[in-house]
C-alpha cells in the first residue's frame, strides 16, 4: 500500500514593493528624497538629503512613503498655480 498523495500548496502571492526614497521636486536629484512615518505622532515627513526642503502631513494606519510624497508634490503644484493665477 502507497501513501495518498498530498495536496500541493499554491505559491505564496508575491507582495509589490513600494519605493520609499524619491527625487527632489526642488533641486530635481534622484533619489534624494527619504520618507518617513512616525505611526505614534501620526506624522509623515519627506526631507531631501541634498537641498533640505522637507514636507510633513498628517498620517493614516493606511499611508505609505509614495502617499507622502504624491500629497507634497501635489502641494507643490497647488501652490505654484495659485501664484500663475495671481499674477
């Protein structure tokens, strides 16, 4: 008498990894920019290692390094229209 073949288990999902360091909106260097979340403050933080320019925006259970820096490029953008638009 054989042994009953076992089940083969499916492969485990390959999770995506995110990047967590990005270019500078200012000085236009790649990967520059550092993200960090601070999850017992509730504060994430982008900072350029070469211009200095940081940017901090409250945090979520949910947020990750590429939603800091899409909200700071996004208040990048904001602000400059706002200056076309009162010229």
């Amino acid at each position: 008498m054989g042994k009953r073949k076992s089940r083969a288990k499916p492969p485990p999902k390959k999770s995506l990894k995110l990047d967590t360091v990005f270019s500078c909106p200012f000085c236009n260097h790649g990967t520059s920019v550092e993200c960090r979340i601070d999850m017992k403050n509730l504060i994430g933080e982008a900072i350029c290692r070469i211009c200095q320019e940081n940017f901090s925006t409250t945090v979520t259970a949910l947020t990750e390094a590429i939603d800091i820096y899409s909200e700071w490029i996004d208040e990048c953008e904001r602000v400059n229209t706002v200056e076309d638009d009162a010229e």
